[in-house]
C-alpha cells in the first residue's frame, strides 16, 4: 500500500531530529548534491524529509555513509533502525556472556557462586575460557530479535502517538509519546526474545541440560512443547518494559537537555562525532538511572532465588529498605550504564552511517494556534 507525503511528515521532528535543511549542511548536500546535477550523475531532490551523505568537508568529521538516501517514516526508515537494533542489542549483550553467566549462576546456586571473583574462577577451574561464554548463541540470536523489534517499533509508535496526539499536545507531552511507545515495542519485543532467553538459562545454570542452541532448543520443545519456550513471558515483562520505559524516556530527556544547557553550539552545527559523543552520554546516564530504579527488584529477585519459601516481607525484613536499594549498587551502575551507553553509541553511529540523523536533541517548536 503506498504511504502518501503527508503520513510521512513527523509531528515531532524539531525535537526529536535534525531539520533536513541543518542534516544537508551538516552531511554536505548542498554542493554535493549541485555537483551531482551538474554532471547528470543525481537527480535533483525535493526540499522534503530526506536524508542522506555525500560526503562532508574535511575539517568535520562525519561516517561515510551510502549513497542511498533514506526518507524519514519511509519502510526503508524503520528497516534502518531495526538494523540499528540488532546491532546495538546483540553484539553488546553477546559480550557481556560471561558476567551474565556468572551472575545466573549465582543467583541460581548462591553456596558454590558466592561472588563475582569467585563465580569467575569456578566457572574458569571447571569449564575453562571456553565455558565463559556458554549460551552465547542463544544469547545473541535473542537479544538480535529484542533490539530489532525494540528499537524499530519505537520508532514506529513514537511517530504513530505522536500523530494521534497531533502537534500541540505531541510537543507538550512528549515524554508520555516515548514512554507509550517504548512500552509498546518492548511488549513485543519481548515475545521474540524470550524463547532464546529460555533456552539461554538453562543451558548457562543446569549442568549437562545441553550444550546450546541447537541441542536445547528441541529438547524444550520435546519436553514441554512450544508453550515451554514462553513459560517466563509474563516475569519478562514485568522485569523489561519499565526498565525500557525509564530507558528510553531518560535517553531521549537527557539529549536535549544536553544540547539545551551543556552545548553550547546548536545540534545541527554540531560535528558527528560530537553528537555521537552525546547519544553514548545521554545513553550511560539514561543506564545510571535504569539500574537504580530496577535494583530494588534486582536485589529481591536474588534473594527469593537464594532463600527457598521466603517472600517479599522476608527479604525486606533482612535486607533492610536501605539495603535494597544500595546493596551492590555501583557495580550494577557501571553495568548498566556501559551496556545502555554503548547500545545508543552504536545504534545512532549507525544511523548515521546510513545517512539519518542521530536520535534526539532538537529544543521543541511550539505548534502555532490556527486563526
């Protein structure tokens, strides 16, 4: 079905992207784009959401970038950024394996992981530097499909609740558009995540279940049908979709309110590697702020899987309220905060490199009242 000019028009592209006019400057269209015509290598294009590279002058740095170019909320947009998610998602939580390794196994078998360091050396004496990285498979195949689905359906509901909202109330309630729409994309992206995140649990904390993917899966299935794949959906949501919400909503705050009082020159004068610099600052402090949120839960869930028949009020009375919220702390921070960073670090480098603008920054335009 064709998708007309006017679908394709963001109500909420001021502040969420680069104008296409600063993008062109910015990539070096302009003279590009006039030599090309002049030598009947490109048509000329409209002065409408199009986006791309040609090239940028040399004092800037800028990712070379094909010489497609894409138009923004086009289908060849959001396969971008799917492809943006996969990568951003996959390769960064593929190489964290051993911690989240060592960390399952504590949480499952408390007496022989006692800690990080000797989690570590357990795994290591009886497994070797092969076995850090068990259920890695899995592990990138899952969190693949999550990231592809996470980060293309966001920006597919964003634009579509921004629309339903229109333009006024888009702008004044933004940060309700990223929270719904990054909600709206983790519920499913957590459906294509789960089956591996399954098979990933059991081949990294059940000795002997199966050495990965491709033995585990089928057993699951064999076992417990294709129902045993999804037996942790309901947990996964309520673990995911507010951790996504707070990480996407503080990502996309933190960015403009960089660019608004931290930067002193405007987004669309800025170099790339500036504004790249800034999606990894906006994405670790966005993390810094995941993590303390969801550590409460985090230390909760640790303490039910260690102490067998306890509850909620048992582990509060133990721990202490002060405890849930501090204990382990910083190193959860750094996790997260690096793992968040660098997945906005690598989704926005490759948005670039395919000619869109990075995610974020612009200062909000208020909608101008019809007479």
């Amino acid at each position: 079905m064709a998708i007309s000019d006017n679908s394709r028009q963001s109500l909420l592209p001021s502040f969420l992207y680069s104008s296409p006019s600063s993008t062109k400057r910015v990539f070096g269209l302009d003279t590009a784009l006039s030599n090309a015509n002049h030598h009947h290598m490109l048509p000329r294009l409209p002065s409408s959401n199009v986006v791309g590279d040609a090239g940028a002058p040399s004092s800037r740095f800028v990712i070379p970038a094909p010489k497609e170019k894409i138009e923004m909320f086009s289908p060849a947009f959001y396969a971008a950024c799917t492809a943006g998610g996969i990568l951003s998602c996959g390769l960064t939580h593929t190489a964290v394996t051993p911690l989240d390794l060592v960390k399952c196994n504590m949480q499952i078998n408390p007496t022989k992981y006692k800690g990080i360091s000797s989690g570590f050396g357990v795994l290591l004496k009886e497994q070797g530097a092969k076995g850090l990285f068990k259920g890695w498979v899995p592990t990138l195949l899952g969190y693949s499909a999550q990231g592809a689905c996470k980060m293309g359906f966001y920006e597919f509901f964003k634009k579509y609740y921004s629309d339903i909202a229109g333009p006024e109330f888009a702008t004044k309630y933004k940060t309700l558009i990223y929270l719904a729409g990054s909600a709206s994309a983790e519920l499913i992206a957590d459906v294509a995540l789960c089956p591996m995140e399954a098979v990933k649990v059991r081949v990294q904390t059940q000795p002997g279940f199966a050495r990965g993917l491709s033995d585990g899966f089928p057993k699951i299935v064999k076992a417990e049908g294709a129902g045993g794949l999804y037996k942790g959906l309901v947990p996964l949501w309520g673990r995911q979709i507010p951790y996504t919400m707070m990480k996407f909503a503080c990502f996309e705050n933190i960015v403009e309110l960089l660019y608004k009082y931290s930067i002193p020159t405007p987004k669309d004068q800025c170099s790339k590697s500036l504004q790249l610099g800034v999606s990894f600052a906006g994405g670790y402090i966005a993390g810094v702020f995941c993590a303390i949120v969801s550590h409460p839960a985090d230390n909760l869930v640790s303490f039910l899987n260690n102490a067998k028949g306890a509850t909620v009020g048992d582990a509060v009375k133990k721990i202490g309220l002060w405890g849930l919220f501090t204990r382990g702390l910083p190193l959860r921070i750094v996790m997260i905060g690096t793992l968040t960073g660098a997945q906005w670090g690598i989704y926005d480098s490759f948005k670039v490199f395919v000619g869109l603008p990075t995610t974020g920054g612009g200062a909000p335009i208020p909608a101008v009242a019809k007479a």
